[in-house]
C-alpha cells in the first residue's frame, strides 16, 4: 500500500510542480510583455501575452487572465485601434466582475475611459469615469475616489460642463489633501478651467505657482501643461510675446506631435498677431507638416495593425498546432503511467492483503488493551471517588461530634453554675432562717437534679462511645486526672480553641490558658505547646 501511495504522491507532486511552474512562466511572460510595451515593441508584447493567456486559460489563473487581457487592449490603445483595445478591456472587465474583486473592476473601467478619451468620444468617457466613481465611494478609498472624481473634471472641462467640472474638482481636492503629486495634476485642471471660465489673472497666478512647483519636483509634464495653460491665457487676453514666450519653453518640453502641433499653430497666431509674418507662415508651415506627419503616422499604425493582427493569427495557429502535438504526447505518456499503475497494483496486491491483515489483527490486540486500560482508569476513578466519600463523611461525623459535645458541654457548664448558685443560697442565712417551703422545696429539687448530673454523664458517655480509645488510654497513662480535668483535655483533643473552651467553661481566657499549662505539667510537659499533639496519639 505504501508503495502505490509513493507513486501517486510522485505522480500528484510532479502534476504541482508543472502547474506550480506553468504559472511562473505565465507571470514570466507577463512582465516581458510590459516591458516590451514600455519599450514600444508593440508586436512583441502582443506575442508574449499570446503565450500568457494560453496558460492562463489552461490554468484557469483569472487574475493573470485579467492582467493579460488588460494589457493586451493597452497596446492596441497604443496602436490607436481603439475598437480592438474595448474588446479586450470588456473580456477584462467580465473576468473582474465575475472571479475577483472591486480593485480590478474599478482599474478595467477607468481603462476603457482613457480608450475613449484618446478616441475623442468624451461623452462615453465620462459615462465610465461616473461609473468607475460611484464603484470607488463604495471602496471607501479616498486616493481612488479623487483619482476618479478628476477625471471626471477633466472630460467635463473637454465638454464644456463647467458646473460639472467645479463640482468634481471640490471633490477631488478634498480627497488629495495629503498628496501634492495627485493635487498639482488636479491644480492643472484647475487652472484650465479658470482659464475657460475668463477669470485669467487667477488662471495666470495658478499655473504659474503650478510651473514653479512642477520645476523644483523635476515633474517635466506638469511643467509642460502648466506652460500650455499658461500659453492659452496669455492668447485669451491678446498677451502675444508671453504667449510666444511660454510656447517657446513648452517646445523645449518631451511633448508628443498633437501638442507640437498645436504650439505651433498658438506661435503662428501670435506672430501673425503681431505682425511678424515671416515667422507666422513659418510656424504655420511647421504646423502643416506636423499633421502631415501626425496623418502618416496613423496610416502606419494602421498598416502595422493590420500586419500584427495577421502576424498573431499565423502564430496562433502554429500554437494550436503546438497544443494538439502537446496533448498527444501527454495523452501517450498518461496511458504509459496508467499501464505502470496497474502492473505494480497486480504485484504488491497480495502483500497489501496480508499486510492489511496484520494490521488489522493488530488494531484488535490494541484495542483490546485500551479497553482494560480504560476498565483499569474506571475502577480507579471508583476507589478515588469512594476515598473522597469516606472522608467526606469522616468529616461530617467529626463537625457533628464537634457540634454535640459543644452543646453538652454548654448545659453542663450551666448546671456548674447552677450548683454554685444552690451552694451560695443553702449557705445564706435568709435561707436558712426562712420559713418559705416553696423555696426550700424547689432548692432541694435543683440538688437533685445537679445530682443526677445527667448532661455530664451523657456527654461523657457519648464522648467515651466515640473516643472511648482515647479516654482508656487518657485514665490508664494518667490515673491522676479528675473527671473535670478529663473533661478539659477533652475539650482540646477535639481541637477547640483556648477562646471556644473558656466561653463553654465561662472562665476567662487567660483562666483557661492558666489551666492548659497546669495539665501540661501535670502530665509532664514543660508547655502547653506540645498538650495537644500529645493527646493525638493517645486516640
């Protein structure tokens, strides 16, 4: 048995493993992909994330699902096949919604807002950018509830909504107090809008605290956009040589050929402006040539497009192919192991039968044995609990002896103090010379009854009963002893205090311990210390 169990250990450790190793390289290629987009290498990357999904979807791994497809629309974004770019940022979005969490949804929808304001289709963009900010309140996440609420001020201000744009820009002041980074991209918008509202002077002062800034942090493209805001004030207030000065530094800027293009076309309506021809139809003639190239540009991406599509349908064929050749060897090599399976379960069956025999014999002989070790526990458990009921009643009989000699004690010391009180009035010369027969019968019925002595007697006779040991031997070793002085040790062998005897005896306590040192004495004892263990182990 354990011989068939290692191999389909090996067998399920080896499937693992793979799938273990599968997943690495999805992730593998994953980042290659990016890089290789980073770096423009747009067929490439595509090419890698081709190779990524294909395990990805093996593997059922939606979250490398996600990314791959996420990145993939990102390079067709890039390639400006913006419809390409929605259909896979769709795929993202349905992977998102339904396999993992609100993190990935709200990433894939501010996605498709960016395909749709690089398409110039605003109104779509700012659908989603609404959408993507109602899921972010629900996230509680505040840096990604302003990131939302901004891009929604900015499509806004593309359209024109300038109430809307006001609004969101609140809202995502609010939410990026604690980070200048996201607050200078959002001044920005901010300074953009002044702009178009007229309000210039503000407009003015914000971009260029905005510049200021963006130069000291070495943010190159916030300095570029505050240059750009800064252009288009200057335009709007016939402030030409500003104008042209900031359009000069904005060229200077990394800016790609849309804005170059339109600084050259700000430069060439502000030297026409100011009556600088030659330089107006300069500018104007570079602004030309740059939509020349910027049209080129986007014939070329669109030839590319096209070649990388067919390039990638030629690959996946040859990886389908791949796939097929792939399966039939897994399918070979699964039928190869299952034949080894069965050929190694035929030869080890019989011992596994006589080894399970054993095994079993075995579980009986222990089990046998954990059942006279549970009898054995059981019958000690019962002398335990028999141990415990025996001194409980032990006890009890002890604090009920306790309880009568105490009482019988108490009615003898009162029949002393009876007796005394017979003795001092027999003794008084009233009684004596009083004719009164009702006091003197009463007098002489309380002497017999003192006679009697019968609570003494009982307790004596009760105590002897119970200790009848301790007394023998009390009397035998100490023949001396009067019955009162009997009685006292008594009181202390049942372990009453010094306090407890003299209250029984109505003496004093200093009385009582007076007493207990006479007896000590007497029976030989230097103290009273050692009175009582003594009469212990006379018991």
């Amino acid at each position: 048995m354990k011989i068939l169990n290692t191999i389909l250990y090996i067998l399920l450790s080896l499937t693992i493993t793979i799938s273990a190793q599968n997943i690495e390289v999805c992730d593998s290629l994953l980042q290659q992909a990016i890089k290789a987009s980073d770096e423009k290498d747009y067929f490439h990357s595509l090419e890698l994330l081709s190779k990524a999904k294909e395990i990805a979807e093996q593997k059922n791994a939606y979250e490398q699902q996600f990314w791959i497809y996420t990145n993939i629309g990102i390079n067709y974004a890039e390639l400006t096949d913006y419809r390409t770019s929605l259909d896979h940022f769709s795929k993202a979005y349905q992977i998102a919604t339904q396999r993992l969490d609100k993190r990935f949804e709200l990433s894939v929808i501010n996605n498709i807002a960016g395909v749709y304001i690089l398409d110039k289709k605003f109104d779509k963009a700012l659908e989603q950018s609404l959408l993507a900010y109602k899921s972010a309140l629900d996230s509680g996440d505040s840096l990604f509830v302003g990131g939302c609420a901004m891009n929604i001020a900015n499509i806004s201000l593309s359209l024109n909504k300038l109430d809307k744009t006001a609004e969101y820009i609140s809202i995502a002041e609010k939410m990026f107090v604690n980070t200048p980074n996201d607050s200078l991209e959002l001044q920005i918008i901010k300074a953009n809008y002044l702009c178009k509202m007229g309000k210039h002077e503000e407009a003015y002062q914000k971009a260029l605290q905005i510049l200021n800034e963006a130069i000291e942090t070495e943010q190159s493209a916030i300095e570029t956009a505050a240059l750009l805001v800064l252009t288009q004030t200057m335009l709007d207030i016939k402030d030409y040589n500003s104008a042209i000065r900031y359009s000069q530094q904005a060229l200077k800027q990394a800016i790609t050929i849309e804005e170059r293009k339109n600084i050259y076309d700000t430069l060439a309506e502000a030297y026409y402006r100011t009556h600088r021809y030659h330089q107006a139809f300069a500018y104007k003639d570079s602004a030309l040539q740059v939509t020349d190239s910027i049209r080129n540009i986007q014939e070329e991406q669109h030839f590319e497009n096209a070649n990388t599509q067919i390039e990638l349908l030629r690959r996946e064929n040859e990886l389908e192919e791949y796939r097929l050749r792939t399966r039939t060897s897994y399918i070979v090599l699964g039928m190869g192991i299952l034949a080894t399976i069965i050929l190694a379960w035929a030869l080890i069956n019989q011992i596994i039968k006589n080894r399970q025999e054993k095994e079993i014999s075995q579980i009986n002989i222990e089990r046998e044995k954990q059942q006279q070790q549970l009898l054995q526990k059981q019958l000690e458990e019962q002398r335990t609990k028999a141990l415990l009921e025996e001194e409980r009643y032990k006890h009890e009989i002890e604090l009920r002896d306790k309880e009568l000699m105490s009482k019988a004690m108490i009615v003898a010391n009162r029949n002393d103090i009876v007796t005394n009180i017979v003795n001092e009035l027999s003794k008084s010369q009233y009684f004596k010379e009083t004719n009164n027969s009702a006091l003197k019968h009463t007098v002489t019925q309380l002497q017999r009854v003192i006679d009697n002595n019968e609570a003494w007697q009982d307790f004596s006779t009760y105590f002897e009963q119970r200790n009848d040991a301790f007394i023998a031997a009390l009397r035998d070793k100490h023949p001396e002893l009067t019955a009162n002085e009997i009685r006292f040790l008594s009181l202390i062998y049942i372990n009453l205090s010094t306090k407890e005897i003299a209250s029984l005896l109505n003496i004093t306590p200093e009385y009582c311990k007076k007493k207990r040192q006479q007896l000590a004495r007497k029976i030989g004892f230097e103290n009273s210390k050692a009175l009582f263990s003594y009469l212990c182990t006379l018991a």
